[in-house]
C-alpha cells in the first residue's frame, strides 16, 4: 500500500473532523427545540463557513488513480474518503465501518458496523427503510471484492422484518453467494443486538467502466 504523505494526511484529518461537525449539526436540527434567533445566529454562521470552503474541484474517488476500471490503493482510500455510505470526509454519512472477515468455517465476509442518530430516522424510533436499503447495497457492493470482480447493482431486494432502531449499533454482514459470468449474487443481514432487523439480496452485474466513464463524458459535452 502507497503511504501517505502527512500533509495529506493532515488534510484528510482536518476534513474528517469538519464533517463530524456538520453530521453533529444535522443531528441537533432533528432533534432540538431551538430558538428562532438562535437559528439565523447559526445560519450566519453557516453561511461564513460554506465561503471558506472555497477551492478548486477536487478529483472524483475514481479518478484518484488514474484509471476508472482500475482500484488502486489512492482511489480505494478516496472512496472511503467521499462515500455517502462510508466517506469519513462526506457528512452525509452515517457513516458505516466496513472491513473483510473470515468465519469459522472458513467463509469470507464484509462485516460492516454503523449507529444512524434522529436525523435517520423515519418510522418512529427506526432507521429510515431507504438508508437501511443505502447500507446493504454499500456493504453489498465491497463483497464483490472477495470475488474479484467489479459491478453495479441490477436489483436489490430488501425484506425489512423488525424496526431498525435509531441510536443504536447495527451490525450488518455481506457475502457473494454466487458467481455466474458477468452476473454475482449477494446476500446481507443486519442485526441490532440479537434482533434481526432486515435482509437483504443483489444481483450485480459486471460493466465496461471505461466505456461508462466516455459515455458520461459525451453526455456533459466533454471532451
């Protein structure tokens, strides 16, 4: 693996602990009975730090390594950096933690780890349907890596068999369950303590991701 310079990270650091700040913001909007004057006080406040993030356009995850059909280590940790599922950096993110482990019996998994607050919230005291969905496919999406393949999702199915409580752990776990030509078929859990909460099925389907990269490039008019 490539190290990193410590200016850059220094910078990643620095980006990661703005965006805690903004996802802690989100969370005091859901769920504080704030005062009118209080809000404008913040807005303005907002409104200077939104001009101080000012600069130029920073490369895309998978531009980072210089090749879209290519994961390289530089692009790997700029996803982890940008997602709106794991991104440190993206406050949009819940976020999730995801890494590869190996069962007893000697399966390989992604086992993944996220606690979404009150501003993920949609059924009373539960995750919104829609972010538990976000999750799976995320964690869905890095076990195609223990097939080595690369796709992107053709159907995801999600069965929702209990509330997926707010403010606590979830534990998710995924795996390739089969492998056919460019097809792969992945399954997923999520559990909150003992209590499964949903699960999940996707099909994936390997695509020509140069060839989606100069499509979109002809869509934008560029050359």
């Amino acid at each position: 693996m490539v190290e990193e310079r410590e200016d850059q990270a220094a910078w990643r650091r620095a980006a990661a602990a703005l965006a805690d700040e903004l996802r802690a913001i989100a969370e005091a909007l859901a769920v504080r009975d704030v005062s009118r004057d209080a809000l404008v006080r913040a807005g303005e406040l907002a409104r200077r730090v939104r001009q101080e993030l000012d600069g130029p356009p920073r490369p895309r995850w998978y531009e980072a390594g210089g090749d879209a059909a290519t994961i390289t280590d530089a692009s790997r940790r700029a996803y982890l950096d940008q997602s709106p599922i794991r991104g440190r950096m993206n406050p949009v993110a819940p976020p999730l933690e995801a890494e590869v482990v190996e069962r007893p019996d000697g399966a390989r998994i992604v086992e993944g780890r996220a606690r979404l607050g009150m501003a993920y919230e949609g059924p009373p005291h539960g995750v919104h349907g829609g972010w538990v969905a976000a999750l799976f496919d995320d964690l869905l999406g890095a076990a195609q890596g223990l097939s080595e393949r690369r796709g992107v999702t053709a159907s995801l199915k999600v069965r929702y068999r209990d509330v997926t409580p707010v403010e606590e752990e979830l534990r998710l776990a995924a795996w390739i369950d089969e492998v056919r030509g460019r097809r792969m078929l992945g399954r997923a859990t999520c559990h909150a303590g003992d209590l499964l909460t949903a699960e999940a099925e996707a099909l994936f389907v390997a695509v020509d991701f140069d060839e989606i990269r100069e499509r979109m490039r002809r869509r934008r008019g560029q050359p």
